[in-house]
C-alpha cells in the first residue's frame, strides 16, 4: 500500500515538473545569452567570446584573489562592495590576529615573571640571554653541589652525558641555587604557562 502512494506521489511531481516547463532552452537561455557583448547577426552560435565574459565593467579576479590573499575580504569588498561576507571575513582575520597578540603578550608576562621568580627566590642572572639556562633551572636545585635532597647541574651533567661542553661556567652569570624544592616547582609551573 504504501508503495503504490509513493509512485502516485512520484508520478504527480513528475508530471508538474512537465507542466511547469512550458519554455524551451533557448527561451530560458536568452537572458543570460544577452548579457554577452555579441556582435551583430552572431545570436544563432551559443559559443561564448574568447577574453572574459565582455561584460562591461567586470572586475578582475585575480585582482580579487590578490586583495583577499593580502587581506581576507578584501577580495570580497573589491567585488561585492561592503557586503556582510567581506565584512566577516575583517571580522575573522582581525578577531584572530587580536587572538594571537593578546596570547602572544601572555606569554612574555608569564616568562617574565618566572624570570623575576627566579631571580628571587634562586639568585638567577636576570641578564643572562641563554636559554638553556633558565631551562635547566626547572630541573636542578644548583648549578653546582649535589645535595641530598638536591641535584646539582654540573656535577650531573657530567654523569649523565659526560661532556664538558654542556657545563655552565662558574661564573655569576650562570648562578642560580634555589631555597627549596617548592620555589623550584612553582618556577617550573609559572615557565609553562609561558
């Protein structure tokens, strides 16, 4: 039963769909074949003119394609005008660069103040450029002297890789003892979130 309501619902579509297309495809053609700039006595050939559609006025695509490239939805204004399209692409691409710029000073706030962490709580060398110093000051209490509780980077640095290239020189530039192994950890978080 409900087959035969599908095919008589299917067979009545089908038949309005005929009646609806009472225009030939040279009727429904006509409009869009009259935008072309055609020469005189050329209307019989369906074959479009060679260069670009020769509408008058026409604005280039591929100098849409480089607005867009240099700035998302420039392209679309150069074409459209200040349509809402263009305008959330601005909107995107300056919600993102925002994003990323507010992220990106974030991130030297919280390395700062795991420097100043550092610089307080170990009597690390604010001045010091090298980043594999304030790395390993995550992971060692000293630079120097094993305790027993602690490790010291130098002397396990050489038991661990046993190169002395890696050592820090004993020089206060690269000096840092932490008073405990919680200002160590906080150090350590506070460089993360970095």
């Amino acid at each position: 039963m409900n087959r035969v309501i599908v095919k008589i619902i299917l067979f009545f579509c089908c038949l309005a769909q005929f009646a609806g297309a009472q225009n030939s495809i040279s009727q429904l053609m006509t409009p869009r074949l009259s935008q072309y700039n055609r020469p005189a006595g050329d209307d019989e050939f369906n074959i479009p003119l060679a260069g670009g559609s020769g509408r008058k006025g026409a604005k280039s695509r591929a100098k849409a394609a480089l607005f867009s490239l240099i700035l998302p939805g420039a392209g679309q204004y150069y074409i459209n005008g200040g349509t809402l399209k263009a305008k959330a692409f601005f909107g995107v691409e300056s919600g993102l660069w925002l994003s990323y710029y507010g992220f990106h000073q974030y991130s030297i706030y919280k390395s700062d103040a795991s420097k100043g962490w550092a610089v307080l709580k170990a009597g690390a060398n604010p001045d010091n450029k090298d980043a594999n110093y304030w790395v390993k000051m995550t992971y060692y209490d000293n630079r120097d002297v094993n305790e027993a509780d602690g490790y010291g980077y130098n002397q396990m640095i050489m038991v661990i890789e046993r190169d002395p290239n890696l050592l820090f020189p004993e020089t206060a530039d690269y000096y840092w003892n932490w008073e405990s192994r919680a200002d160590r950890d906080k150090y350590r978080s506070l460089r993360n979130q970095s």
